[in-house]
C-alpha cells in the first residue's frame, strides 16, 4: 500500500479527486485530499506549502500529485516531508524566484493558448467560459455535477509570492500533460518541462482537469509511476 497526496488547482477543493479517490483506494492505498485555503485573501503561497505538509504529516515515502497551480506548491512541500515521487498533472512549473503571477508571460502562456484557440477555430478574444477553456470534455452527468457545486473564489494572493526554492527539489519528479488541454496547449507543456526540467513529459488523452473528465486513464499513469519509482 501507498499513500497517494492529491493537491487539487485553482479554485478546486478535494472534491476534485472524487472520481480518483475510489479508484486508487479499490486498489489498496491510502489517499490523501487536502482543501488549500483557496478563498482567504491572507493565505499566500507559503500556507498552502504548510497544509500540504499537515497533511503529510510524519507519513514516509508518499506520492505527491499536483494539479494546475498545485505545481507552484507541492515541489516547496516536498522539501519539507517524505516524499518518494512527485507527480505534475497539467501543472505550472516555476523558475526560482518567479512569482506565479509572472509565470505566465515568462512562460508565453497567453500567446501559446491564442494560438491554440486560434488553429482550433475558437474565437481567443471570446468572453471566459469554463465551460469551453476547463470543462469541454467531460462527461454530462459529471458536468452537470461541477457546474452546480458552488464556486470557489481563488484569491490572487498566492500568485504575489516568489517561488523559494532555489532549484528543483531532489525528488524524482514525473510530468502529465493532456493533449487537449486548452489552457496549457501541448506544444507549450511539452516546451515548458523541457525548459525547466530538462525531461519530456509523458502524454494522456483530454483536457486540463483530467481527474473529472478522465478518472480511471489518469490512475493508470500514477500507477505506472509508483511501481516504476
């Protein structure tokens, strides 16, 4: 048995790994959802850093997967706990002293996703949907689920942080990208982590939130990883 940690992405709580949960904890293991203080205006990056470790607790040797802006977090965390592998899922990666509100022009994010938008049809000037940036392709019943749970309000107050560490932690560290994802095209992710962590990441089907839409091919990937570390 091992002790998976899920740390969800902006503006997500736990129930974000409800569709992940079962699947790992049919399968023996324990799992771990910590809710980051998403909505308080006050809590910087260095309190989500420590409600991941408090989850942590004195467990050894735990699996540590980061969605989306968890990658700003969980890689400071794993310096601070037992951790045997950490796992990136769609995530940011940073560079040592960005914050992550410069993260997304140092990366060339914005003109990676218009170029995206635009080689797929979509209008890259259209208003914010959820729908068609997050949302796009997961199941109906799932989608009509997420859309009626009530939103949570990410404060920008950890994005304000320089990232602390002065390189990546010496934690083997595997990288999931989704080639449909929208907010962090392919081609970008596949830049990015090459960039900033000089491997290739591995590839899975769908969108950015790939624990809603894709639950059981998401496993099968942290599954490979674990008995591969």
């Amino acid at each position: 048995m091992s002790t998976y940690v899920l740390v969800p992405g902006a503006g997500s709580d736990s129930a974000h790994w409800n569709r992940v949960r079962p699947l790992l904890e049919a399968r023996g293991h324990e799992v771990i959802t910590p809710d980051l203080p998403a909505a308080d205006p006050e809590a910087g990056l260095g309190a989500y850093v420590d409600t991941i470790v408090e989850a942590i607790g004195d467990r050894s040797g735990v699996i540590l997967v980061a969605q989306s802006m968890a990658g700003l977090s969980a890689p400071v965390a794993a310096t601070r706990a037992d951790v045997a592998l950490l796992v990136l899922v769609a995530a940011m990666i940073p560079a040592p002293g960005e914050t992550g509100g410069q993260w997304w022009a140092a990366t060339g994010q914005p003109e990676a996703q218009r170029a995206a938008d635009l080689a797929a049809g979509r209008d890259p000037d259209a208003p914010f949907d959820p729908v068609v940036t997050f949302l796009h392709d997961l199941p109906p019943d799932v989608l009509d689920e997420v859309l009626a749970a009530p939103p949570i309000d990410q404060s920008d107050r950890p994005f304000a942080d320089p990232w602390p560490l002065a390189a990546w932690p010496d934690v083997p560290t595997r990288v999931l990208v989704c080639r449909d994802d929208r907010l962090f095209p392919l081609a970008f992710q596949r830049r990015v982590t090459r960039e900033r962590l000089g491997i290739t990441p591995d590839e899975m089907e769908g969108g950015h939130l790939p624990a809603l839409a894709h639950p059981g091919a998401l496993v099968e990937w942290l599954e490979r990883y674990r008995e591969s570390t």
